[in-house]
C-alpha cells in the first residue's frame, strides 16, 4: 500500500486514553482528507502499532471505532478496508445498530432506573456506588465500558424485574461497543461518569421520578452525541 508521506510517521503516545484517541483521530483525519481513499487497504494492525508507538490492543479499539462509523470493513484473512470517505449513516456496533437502541433504551432503562429507586436494596446502592467510582478513576478506556455496561446491568437488577435486567443482559455488548465509540470520537467519558452519578443519586433518594429523570438526561446525551456523528 502506499501512503503519503504526510501520513508515514506520527509521533510517540504516552497515555493509553489519549493514544486511543490520537490513533482513531489520525485514521479518521486520513480517510476524510483522502490521504487514504476509499478502496484502499489499511496497514496491518501490527504496523499501524510500530507507526504510532502503541499496543495493537490500542490499534484494535481505533479501528473498531473507524468500522462504527462506516469508515472501513474488516475482512477476514484480508485485513480492514477504507469503503467510504465521511460518516453518513448509523452506528455499526454488532448486533444492533445504535438507531435500534437508542428507540428502545428509554422503553426499558428509564423505568428500570425508576423502580430501582424504589425497590433497591443497601448491597444493589453499594454495588452501583462501588461502580461509579471504579468510573470516575479509571483512565484504561475498554476496563471503563466494562464497568459501563455493569453499571447499566446493575440498575436493571435493582428494579427487580428480570424481563428489564434479560434485555440489558442481551444488548450489552452493544452498548459498550457504542460507549466505546463515543469515548473515542465524541469524549463522552467524563460527562457520562457526572450522568452516571446522577442517575444514582436518583436510585438513592428513593424517588421513581428522580431517578427516571436522570436516566431519561443521560440518554437523551448519548442521542445528542451519537446524531452529532453523523455527516
């Protein structure tokens, strides 16, 4: 493959988070400005690691979030292609595109977070609390959507109602890919960890509609920054 010079060599990452971030912000900037145009294949995951001094665990998680925005096509046994120059549609984050959960999370996560207010028990608000703050301390960004995707897990047990707690269950995967996603591309990090607590705080006060309230703010910004992608 060949690539211009202007995109050979990128300086050395310190951070994990910030690595992730300037290797997704590189890759995006080359396939949007042409550098890399739209057919062409990317270096191998190994290379792409020598060329920004990273982990290819670094390079994975650039690349998924490239794959997400409908930037490039991993194929198997072939490597990962560029298929188009700009983000004009949905998310692609595996099972479920993210139009497909952002429709039904507030039908089942913002009653979960209400009759988790009322029906919580002490270990189900040390559980979350406990989850929050592992959140607010956690630089490494895939140990972060983890503990995103039990935090969400953990309110649908509090409700007590294992028909939310299955769906949650099920869609996870998803769900931290999109987090993972949005970290990424639009730095939803920090201002998640503030949601997150708000929505716990909701729980903790034991009022269904404060609860329901905070969780109903904290979608309604995944929205706002999953929309914002889009070109």
């Amino acid at each position: 493959m060949n690539l211009s010079d202007s995109w050979a060599v990128s300086p050395p990452i310190t951070t994990r988070v910030s690595a992730a971030e300037a290797v997704f912000a590189d890759l995006r900037d080359a396939i949007v400005s042409g550098r890399v145009a739209v057919g062409e294949k990317l270096p191998a995951e190994a290379a792409l690691a020598t060329r920004h001094s990273v982990s290819r665990s670094v390079i994975r998680e650039a690349l998924r979030s490239c794959t997400a925005l409908g930037l490039t096509e991993t194929k198997t046994g072939r490597g990962t292609f560029v298929i188009a120059d700009r983000v004009t549609g949905d998310l692609d984050i595996g099972n479920y595109a993210a139009r497909e959960l952002m429709e039904a999370r507030p039908h089942v996560e913002i009653p979960a977070a209400g009759w988790a207010a009322e029906r919580h028990t002490e270990e189900d608000l040390q559980i979350l609390l406990g989850l929050t703050e592992e959140m607010r301390g956690e630089d490494d960004q895939q140990t972060w959507v983890t503990l995103d995707g039990q935090f969400h897990t953990a309110i649908a047990r509090a409700s007590k109602n294992r028909v939310f707690e299955a769906i949650i269950v099920d869609i996870r995967g998803a769900l931290t890919r999109q987090s993972e996603t949005l970290n990424l591309v639009a730095h939803r990090q920090q201002q998640s960890n503030r949601e997150h607590d708000a929505i716990v705080e909701g729980i903790r006060s034991g009022s269904y509609t404060a609860a329901a309230q905070a969780m109903t703010d904290h979608l309604s910004a995944v929205r706002g920054a999953v929309e914002s992608l889009r070109g």
